[in-house]
C-alpha cells in the first residue's frame, strides 16, 4: 500500500542534507577551479582583462536572470500556485546546477582527475537547469519538492550523456539549444508526465485558473525571457560575427512570433479577445526556432519567418494538439511545453538542417569551416593549411559535406528524443514510488499543501474565495442577519 | 456612420498579417548583415573579440529592459487595466522595433542598395520605440490595439525623418535625446490626443484610479527605468570619457530629482502625504533633463541642479499645468508625458545649448572638437591636422563657432517640435477613421474590452468590485438572510 | 512635551530641500571628474576602449539592480507596509548615494582639493547604501521618512570613517565586505533599534503579517539579490583569477545556503511546510558567508560548505535568537538583520582568517602577494624585485606574515563591531528627538500613515479587511438585511 502523507518535515530534509553531503564529497575530491580562475597559473604573461570571466560573464549574469527570475515569475501562474511556481523553481534550479557541474564536468571538463571550474562551467550548468526547468512545466503543481528534486537527480545525468554523446560523437550544430535543450526537456516531462497521469484532471481542477495579479506575474516573467534570450542563443557560439548574427536572429525571430501571437490569440478566440496564456506563451516561440541555425548565415529575412512559423505552430498547438493529447496520449502537459518547445524545436531542427544544406563558401568565405567546424579540412589536409592562412584561429574538423552534417543533425534529432522519452518514462516510474509526498488530486495546484500560506490566502483569489473567507473568517454575515432578525422579533 | 464595434477578431489579425507580409517582402529585398555580423568579411585581420557587438551589447540588453520591463510595468499602473498597460507596450515595441529597422535602415544605414543591420540598429530602433511608447502614453487606456499600430506605424516615419534631417543638416548635440526622443514624442502624442479628445473623461471616469498591487507594479517599472538610465543616455556617445561622463550625469541628475520628488510630493499634498503617482514619474525627470548636455563637461553640481530643475517642472506640470491643458486645451494627456517629457525636455535643450555656449578649449583640451564634432575644422584646414596629431580618431567637421551650433539647437528644437505635432495631429486624425475598434467612452481603462480576463478580474480591485463581485457571483447573501427571514417568519 | 504629529507636509520638504543645498554647496566646491571621465586629460596616448568605465560600469549596472529593486521588492514584504517598503527604500538609497559620494570621496578620492568622480566612486557608494539599507531593515515600519534620512545622515560618516580606518590603517582582506558591510550594518542597525524599541511591538501587531502578493513580491526581491550577488562582491577584488574566483565562490555558496534553507524551513516547521520568510532571507546567507575570504583559493567544496554553515546559523538565529533579543535585550530587529548579516557576517570573517592563516605559496604562486598584498614584501627589499619579474603589477606590501594579518582581520571585526554599535545608539538617541514624524505604536507598519493610498488599500489585506471595507464602504449588507427584515415586518 502506498504511503499517501504529504508532510515535508523528514522526508524533504532527509533528501536534501543526502544529496548534500553527496555534492561535498565529490566537489572535495574532483572539483577545482580552471586554469583562468586558478592563482597558481597566473605568471607575468597573463593579461588580467583578457580572463575568460570576462567575455562569459555578462552573458552568465542574463542566462542568470532568465533562470530564476523569468521561469520563476512564468510558471508562477496558477491563482493558488505562485510560491510553488517561482520557489520550487527556485529550489530545483540551484540543487540542478551544482549538480549539473558535477555530471557535465565529468563528461565535459574532466582531465587531471579533476573537474576544472570556470565561469564557462556555470553557463553550461545553466542550460542543464533550463532543461529541467522546462521538463518542470509539464508536471507543475502536481509534484511535490521531493519528487521535482529526484527528477533533477536523474535527468542532468541522461541530459549529461546525451548532450556528451551528441556533442562528441555526432557533433551537431545547435548554438541555441533546440535539439539538445528544448527537444530533450520536451520528450523527456513528457515521459514524466505521461506515467504521472491523473485522470481526474481531464475534468478540469477548480485551483487550476489564473488570477489578474498572477497573469501579470506571468507576463513579467515572459519579459525577462524575451529580454535575455538573445543571450542565451548566442552564449555559446563563436565569438566575433556568429555571436553577433545569433543575437541578431534571436531578437527578430523573437519580435516576429510576437506580434504573430497577438494575431493568432485574437484571431482563434471566440469572441476576438486576447488570452494572456498566449501572451506568456507563444510570444516566446521565435525564440525557439531561430535555435538551431542561430548562428548561421540565414539572413534577417529567414529568422522572420522562422519566427511567424514558430509561433503558428506554437499556437495551434496550444489549441488542438494539447487537449488531444491530454485526452487521448494521457500526455497532461501542464504549460504546454510540448507546443513551446517540442513543435518549435523540431521546426528549428528543420530549419538548422536546411541552412546546412545550403551553405557554401560564397555565403560564409572561408568562416564556413569555423561556423561548420565539422566541415573543416581534418588534419594534414594541406587544404586546412590554406584555410589557416586566412582564419588563424581554425581548427581541423572532419572534412563532412553538407549532406553528411545534415545527416548527422537528423540522428542526433530522432537520437534525443528517443533517449529524452526512455528516460523521462523511467524517471516517472521512479516518482511513482511512495514516501514521495506526491499531491493528492484534489491539493494539487494548491500552495497550503506545502506553504505557510498568510492569512489572505484564502480571500484574494476569486468571487467564491472572497465569500468563503468572510463566512469563515470573520462569521459575521449570517450571525448578524440572523441576530437582527432575533432582535426584530423580539420587539414585534 | 461610424463603425463601433470593439471586436479585434478579424481586424487585429488582418492588421497584423499585412504588416507581416510588407515587413518580409522589404526585409527581403533590403536587410542583409552589417560588416561585424557578416561571415563572408572576415579574414586573417579580424580580431573577433573586437567585433562591435561587444561595444552595443551590453548598452542594447540594459535599454531593452527598459523598454519591455520599464515601460511595461510603468503603464500598467490603471488597476483595471494592468494588462493593457503592459501588454499594448509589449506589442507595440516589438512591431516598432521590426518597423524602425527598415526606416531608420533607409535613413542611416543604407548603401550600396541594402540596410545593413547589426547591434547598433537594433539600439537606434530602441530609441525609435521609446518615442512611441512615451507618445503612447498620451492616450494610454482610450485606444484599441489596432490604433496604436497605426499610430507606430504612422509615427516612425515621421520621427525617421525628421531624426534624419537634424543629424544631417542641422546636426545638433544630443546624446540624451532630449530633443529628437522626448520632445519629438510628447509633442507627436499630445497632437494624437488632441484629436482623441474624449470630453466625458474630463469628468473622472470610474475605472481610472490605481490599485495597492498597480501603484507597486508600476514603481518596479519606475525602478527598471531609474536603474538602466545611464545606459539609455549614453549608449550612442562616443566611446571614453565621453560616455563616462553621460553616466555620472544620469546617475546623478537622477538622484537629484528623485529626492525632490518626495520633498515636493509631500508639499504640494493637503495632508502631507507621498502620491505614489509621484514616485512613479516625477523621480525620473532628472534623466531627461540632463540628456541634451549628458557627454559635455557641464561638472558634476551641474548635473545635480539640473535634476532638481526638471523635477520641479515636471512637479509643477503634473499639479497645476496638466488640469488646464485637459480642460482648456482639449489635451487629455493620460500619462503626463507633456511633464516628463516636454517640459523636461525643454529645460534639457536650454542647458544644452548654455553648455555648448560655455564650452571652451580650456575646458576640454583638443577633445573640445570630438565632443562637439561640427565645431571641428572642416578637411583641409591645417588645424585639423594640427589637432589630429593630438586626437588621432578626430574626423573633419564643419568648423561652427559656439554660437552657430547654438542655434542650429535653437532650429532643432522648434522644427521639432513643429514636425511632432503636426504628425501628432495628422496621425490622430487617421485614428479616428471606422473600423479601427476604438473602445466607447465608458470601455476606457477597462481591460475586460480587450482580454479574456480571470474570473477574479471583477473582485480584486477596491470596494465596490468586491461587494458587487460577492453579490453577482455567488448571490449568496441576499438569498440566506431572506430564507432565515422567511424561515423565522414561517416559525412565527 | 514631544511633538507627536507625524504630518511630513513641512518637516520632509525642510530637511529634503536644506539636504540638497548642503549638496549642491559641496558638489560645486569639491567634485571634479576622475581621469577617465575628464575630457581635458584626453590624448593621442587615450584608447578610450581602455577607459575604466568598461571595467567598472557592468557591475554597478548590477549592483544598482540589486539596491533599487533587490532591496525594493525584498523589503515589501508587510502586507501593508509595500510602499513604505519598496519606496523609502527607493529615497534612502538615492540620498545616501549623493551623499556617500562627499563622504567617501573625502577619505578616499581626495586630492589636489578636489573629490574625484568616476563610476568606481558610485560602485563604493552603492555599498555605503547597501550599509543603509540593511541597518534600514532593523526598524522597518517603525520609522518615519524623516528618521530614516537622518539615520542615513549619521550613518554614512560613521561608516565612512570606519571603512577608512580599516582599509588604510588595518588594511584587511574582505573583498565581499563581510566585515566592512555586513558587520557594521547589523550591529549600526541593531544599536538604532535599541534605542527605538517599542515594547508593545513585543505583543504581535495586526499589521505586521504578509499577504500572499506581498511575499510574492518580495521572493522576486531575493531572487534579483541572488542573480547579481556574485558581482557585489567580485566588485572591488582584482582584475582576472581573482574576480573569476569571487564569482564562482559566491555562486557556489548562495546555491548551497538555498538548498539547506528549504531543508531546515521544513524541518523546523511544526506541520513540515516551507516558510517564506525563509525562502525571502536565509537563501541568502551564503553570499555573506563566502564574503571575506571570495577572491582567495579556498576550493569550491569549502564555498559549498561555508554556505551550509551560513544557512544553518541564520536559520536558527531567525528560529531561536531573534525572538529571545526581542523580549530580553530590547533588540527588536524586524528584518532579522542579525541573522542574515551579523551570524553570517562573523562566521564569513572566521572563514577568511582560517584561509589567511593556511594560505601558502604552494597554493597561490607568487599571486599570494597580490592577493594578500599587505603580505608582498615592503619597498626596497629585494624579494619585492623578483616577485615583479614574476608578476609585474605587483605593488610593494608590508611584509605581514599571515599570522600578522590574522590579528589585524581580528581586531578590524572588534573594532568595527564597537564603532557601529556606539554610532547606531548615538543616531538612535538622535532619531528619538521630537519633530522627526515617529509613528505612533498602533500607525506602525502601515502605509496610511504616509501615503495616500488607493481606495482599495482596505480590502486587499486579509478577511477582515475585506469584511471591514464591505461593511465600511459600501454599507450594503446590514442595511439590505434589515431593511428586507423591515419590509417583512411590514408585510406580516
């Protein structure tokens, strides 16, 4: 029989101080600074501005606020949910990220028998947290900490070997994460939310709405997204013009699904109306799909309308594909992350494979086999030589053609959704097991269940909140009414 | 006979979808890469970490937050129309942008028979929006979502021309903008609100006040603007010690007003009470007021005054000008933008000119001739080779005496003024064609026109919408205090 | 007889405006520009890419975050109390900027007459606010504007000379102001209120709970000092390894404290929920704690550890000690300063002096010196001459052994700790004076007194107000009863 308290107090200590003195261990043993951050290797040749902190760290400091501020406000969009959006955010994302260190350091930055940290770690760890983040959406407010910090636990690990595998073996080009971050943390919740199932929510939860205060929480948190996400496609590009097109085509195909998401909401509402679900939501898509290709010569005219196919997508999606999918695939997928990242990204993918197939040398010049590193000449091709002379800073790749990228990009595609889906099934299974103080259907999407929740709680939040409360609260209604009427009668 | 239906259903989306397709046909055939963003460009010189993008980009991230956060929470101050207040903003500022680009494009960055976009277009489109946003302003509340596209649409030609014919031909000093930005955009909204002249609203109109939760909303919009300020007014100095200075000024012509702000909120009020309506706009007037002489070497006390200066105008506007200008002048000017802008703006522009009057070589050494550039010798004079020993990055100017670049700023101002007004009126005039879903006089400042708003929309802002909202939604009170009468009767 | 009317309406005007003139005053006689920012020093050896405005401006862009809305938002968290909270705060921070630019510009920016300004002196005025600010957070809600402003008035001299003292007589390592900052705040802070204390604040007070926007808000407060914490304390360290470690360490640490903070908000709760109260404060601890030993070599798995550590002693401080200083020592410290900053502010300098004292040139390399650069050897000593051939940017030292410098670390924590408490029982004596609007007991917490408030400030707070504003305001439901009652009477 299944454990079905949902008290905190033992089991949410227990978990955590475990996976604490699991961290100290092994950041005591494996972790130590990178070479830029270490005092040991500096030496009258090092140039202090030219540390690595400073060409990573401003675009960390965005990614930053994109993470704890923007997902946090976003998901904080439930009328009795906003401390479980924006602090269980808040918690996994800071338990992800140590952990992320740990697991992408050892597939990533592990030499010498130890993980070396830089700044350059933390953005990477940082987009492992995006993927779990995202993850996140599809089983908001039906999930307790405990079981939000075991899905971490075991998804950075897949995400790790996935992200290793890709990028080592298949060596993909992805600069804004489509396939490796919004495909994988969308097939992956899936996965999650697929066995987590609840039928009775099909129904409609009476705590599952918005209030005014918290739709525009929302949207803040989607401005902070919109704001930074330039940053966050092009954080880990090639520094120079590949950085700069990255933000370039992020911030038009941003602004282009925006406007086309004030369309679409009107347009496909019954009565004309805008809905702030897809102000917080769609207007976000562009940003999607502009991933895969980011950095490459697509021109501004194609990150447009990546952008208004991205957001179309995403729009239909919200509105067909996710109540089809709740009621027939038992995929509840709570802020539809399978239309704001899955749809898109596998539109970006197509999109990448596309502007692969299409470039060539008198697009790019010679930066052809910088932006395509894979395409550069292998070693002792006296053709790499020749390249050198002109880009110094080339390095040789694997002499692919176009055809064969794209190949490549398409397994690493069809690869990460097959690994995202096992593992996200596998991880649910896991969150099934008792002791893990899951939600019962009637207290999910509710923050008494783990808050001390003020006094107000019970009030702010819609007409029948605002009677409960007085009834409740102050009984003063019907013991007024009724002593008047006593009094009445006593006098007549 | 005038169309009034409000329904957005056909016309936003048709709107929207024809400004789509010009956007693509023009970003087709005219937008490519600037040089910095361009593959095919870069060779065996380019050094990549000197690549523009790191020059704008910080600048660019801190004006976005400005615009999408900034304004977004600032307008949202109406407690019934929170949503429209950052929502329209987030709508007209990613249309505007995407406009901007292709008419500043045509303007500023077109050769050889393309714009040619990077960061810094990005950055002027930015300033572009600010226009908009503070003519928005004007008629916050009192337009649909179709006139305001309009009104950009109409708007950013207006202001590309004339910012195209001041730089050009007049080519006056402005780092801040106080000319070409605030006094362009007050004076182009006050012409729109002039022919949008809504009488009833002179009366007070029901839904027009602010909420506890919109009057803190709108000071963290306040406080995006106040924190990101210095970035605003210096992103387009020259690089150094001019921009160091556009810096300090900001901060502190900021502080200066915002102190003042409290002092005189506190006077001017009755009771001696601090009006949030003051904390949230006139704190800020000092960034304005500093804008036009923000690079030059005006000193540190005089930045300060300046401050103290614009708030008080802009104090004094809100108090006594404003209530005129609605009642005599037929100037409904929601937001106050004729006191933060205009006559900050004015003040601005008439310490800009003292300070390029009271400039002198004493003062600024050669570098007199950067910061100034008109007033450099023109090409072939021997003093510029003279002084470009001593600055090197000195380029040719047009040799203006002090006085002569004083009144260009004189002609900059006036023609300015003139232009916005007139587009004011011409734009407010095409505002009142049919069709275009302008809300009836008592749908103003109501989101519920043009949202699908929550169900708690009609109980959480101020009394009566919670009695009303008690009484309508859950009827509940008449119906139990007349049973227990009716009960009490039938016991009798 | 004290002078008992709390009307701002003269008395915050006067001491704005005579602020202000004293200001201005010094401002004109004493502030010129620093080297980077004068146009007169500008040559054709000037590359203004160099110009310290680029080093210094992203993290006082951060910073300014953290002060205007980090703080903001964090200290809006009385539900009646948001204005007083996020707005003071606004003033104070504006003030005490002005004027720590005189004061630290005095001690430390000083010469040839003249202060010399440049943004580096608005980063180390951002942190004499930040000393304001959370010495401010002690008597939340129990002061008037005019009290505060006089508290920053005193403060800053206090502190000013306090910073100087330490920074050139003892010459201490704190890059994170664990000592300088957090130290002399709380025990400053802590000296004021005990002075202030309010016995019948012991009782509880009905105005002192939350609301579930208020917390809201003030989480968003938290996370925007958690985002940007690591530039506040790599603000002032050493260009290159040493910056690159402070970030590291402080992120580290902040993300352990978060962690544990959920864990023991549970644990330590009687039905095992999450407090937000310590979402909103001990989530913080572990940037305080990694603050005065952030730029050394201490391993990234003892950051992790001082965070725990930091986290633990805050969160039993706010449990156990808090309350007990309250009832027994007169200490009623409303924000938990000493939890947050002085617990976490003593263990942060124990920390430091533990890596002072094992820090070796086996671990550091000749970086030691620079580091710990009152170690380096004295001028004329010729270990100085090699150590510079090694590190040419060395400065010459004292020659401390480590053991000296531990002592001078101690005796900087004594000597800080006596001065602050001294000068915030001085300026508590000063705040008590008639004339200076202190609000009485039961007008504590509650924005009425200051402000003018929207008209639905009484029904957003919690059940009874809600009821009280139904009945006050729309007067509805007693009259509606009785008059059906009397209709009914009538009939019968």
């Amino acid at each position: 029989m299944k454990n079905k308290s949902t008290n905190l107090r033992v089991r949410l200590p227990a978990l955590i101080f475990a996976l604490e003195v699991m961290i100290v261990v092994l950041y005591a043993f494996f972790v130590t600074y990178e070479d830029d951050a270490n005092a040991l290797l500096q030496n009258n040749q090092t140039k202090p501005m030219e540390n690595s902190l400073y060409q990573n760290y401003p675009f960390f400091a965005d990614i930053q606020v994109m993470i704890f501020l923007g997902f946090g406000c976003l998901l904080a969009f439930f009328r009795r949910y906003g401390f479980g959006g924006m602090v269980f955010n808040f918690l996994i994302a800071t338990f992800t990220i140590q952990w992320a260190i740990l697991v992408q350091g050892f597939f990533q930055f592990y030499y010498d028998g130890k993980i070396h940290l830089g700044v350059l770690n933390l953005i990477n760890a940082e987009f492992a947290c995006a993927v779990v983040l995202i993850s996140f959406g599809a089983v908001l407010g039906k999930t307790s900490p405990v079981q939000l910090l075991i899905m971490a636990l075991l998804e950075i690990p897949v995400f790790g070997i996935t992200e290793w595998a890709v990028v080592k073996y298949l060596k993909i080009n992805d600069a804004g994460g489509s396939i490796l971050i919004h495909i994988f943390a969308c097939y992956f919740g899936l996965g999650v939310t697929f066995v987590l199932y609840r039928p009775s929510l099909n129904e409609g939860h009476p705590k599952e709405g918005t209030s005014y205060q918290s739709d525009m929480l929302s949207v803040l948190g989607t401005l902070f997204l919109w704001v930074f996400w330039p940053s966050f496609n092009s954080a880990l590009t090639f520094k120079g013009d590949d950085q700069h097109r990255a933000v370039l085509h992020t911030f038009i195909g941003l602004s282009a699904s925006t406007i086309t998401a004030f369309a679409l909401s009107s347009m496909l509402s019954k009565n004309g109306k805008i809905s702030m679900a897809d102000v917080q939501n769609v207007t976000l898509a562009g940003g999607v799909t502009v991933g895969a290709s980011v950095d490459m010569m697509i021109s501004p005219v194609a990150a447009y309308v990546l952008g208004i196919l991205g957001c179309i997508a995403c729009m239909l999606g919200y509105k067909y594909l996710s109540p089809f999918l709740a009621r027939r695939l038992r995929l509840q997928d709570q802020c539809g992350i399978h239309n704001l990242h899955g749809l898109t990204g596998l539109i970006s993918s197509l999109a990448g494979i596309c502007a692969i197939l299409l470039a060539t040398e008198e697009t790019y010049g010679p930066s052809l086999y910088q932006t395509f590193s894979h395409r550069a000449p292998p070693e002792g091709d006296p053709l790499l030589a020749r390249l050198q002379e002109l880009i110094p800073d080339l390095e040789a790749g694997l002499g692919r053609t176009a055809q064969e990228q794209a190949l490549f990009q398409v397994a690493a595609v069809f690869g990460t959704i097959a690994v995202a889906a096992v593992g996200g099934l596998l991880t649910g299974v896991v969150l099934k097991l008792p002791y893990l103080a899951s939600p019962s259907d009637e207290k999910c999407f509710d923050d008494e269940l783990f808050f001390n929740v003020p006094q107000d709680y019970n009030c702010v939040n819609g007409p029948q909140d605002v009677w409960s409360c007085v009834l409740r609260d102050t009984n003063k209604t019907d013991t007024d009414c009724s002593k008047k009427n006593t009094e009445h009668e006593y006098e007549e």
